[in-house]
C-alpha cells in the first residue's frame, strides 16, 4: 500500500476522498446509535454535510468519463444529494422512520456501490490499495456487487415474508 497516488491526486480527489472517509466511518455511528440525541444529531449533521461534499466534488472528476465528462457513477452523486435532502426533510417533519430508511439506504447502497467501483483499475483508490496488481480491483468490485445484491435479496424476501405473513423467509420457498 502506497499513499502517493493520493499525495500526488489533484485537490478535488483529495477533498473527495477525506469526505469520503469521513462519511463511511461517521454512517454506522449515526446509523445504529440507539439514543437519538444531540450526539446523535451533531454527528448525523457532519455526515450530511460529508456526503454532500463526496457528491458535490465527484462533478469535479472525469478522468472516467463515458458522456462527456460524466459517468454513471455521477448519477449517484444525484441520488446521493437527492437522498440527502429527502432524508433531512424527513428528519424535520418527524417522520423517523422514512429518515431512518432513507439515510440507511443512502450509506449501505449509496456509499458501498461508489466505494466499490473506486476499485476500477487506474481510479486513485485502486492505485493506493493494488499497487503492482492492479487488476484485483476487477474481484474487489464483483465480491462488493455480490455483497450489494445479497442485501438487496434479503430485504426483499424479509418484506415479502412479513407481507405474507410467513413466519421466517425460508417458509416463502416451501
């Protein structure tokens, strides 16, 4: 592991990938914090604001550029800002469980599928991280595109075992 590739980065993947960092470690504190209190709001806030800087910045990125300059990774920073202010707006109106939702889907879906493709050969992530092997980024995004769907296929057999009224999502197969 090196850190030159992000020592030598232009600025914006600098400021980038710090609010990245920042957001992934602050999520699960946020996220799974029992008592919502001013910590809990103070923290959650911080990362609001890293994620907005994580989105905002990308548009600043277009060494991967497939239209023009943008990728489809930018139609996540669209997502992600989106789903910040519908997340905040929840927060504000008391709607706990919409906000909860929301801000959980945003950091395991949202901040997981970008963080995976930084793994993209020749991306600076993929420089720090496989040095002199720099293909591996090709099995680190198939396992974490793994670990998405898997979530993705329990949640839905989860709710679609609570809409039948089965007991445990097994009894949906039987």
């Amino acid at each position: 592991m090196s850190v030159d590739p992000f020592m030598t980065a232009a600025p914006v993947i600098q400021v980038h990938a710090i609010a990245a960092t920042l957001a992934l470690l602050l999520g699960p504190v946020v996220l799974y914090r029992h008592r919502r209190d001013r910590l809990h709001k103070t923290l959650g806030y911080i990362w609001v604001v890293a994620m907005a800087v994580v989105a905002m910045s990308s548009f600043g990125i277009s060494g991967f550029g497939l239209i023009g300059p943008f990728s489809p990774l930018h139609l996540l920073a669209l997502f992600a800002l989106w789903s910040l202010y519908v997340g905040v707006r929840f927060a504000i109106a008391g709607n706990r469980r919409a906000h909860e939702k929301t801000m959980r889907n945003l950091y395991w879906r949202g901040v997981f599928v970008a963080g995976v493709f930084n793994f993209l050969p020749g991306r600076t992530l993929n420089s720090m991280f496989m040095d002199d092997a720099r293909q591996l980024g090709w099995v680190v995004i198939v396992l974490g595109l793994c670990v998405i769907f898997w979530g993705i296929w329990r949640e839905i057999r989860r709710d679609t075992a609570a809409k039948t009224g089965a007991k445990h999502p097994i009894e949906l197969s039987l």
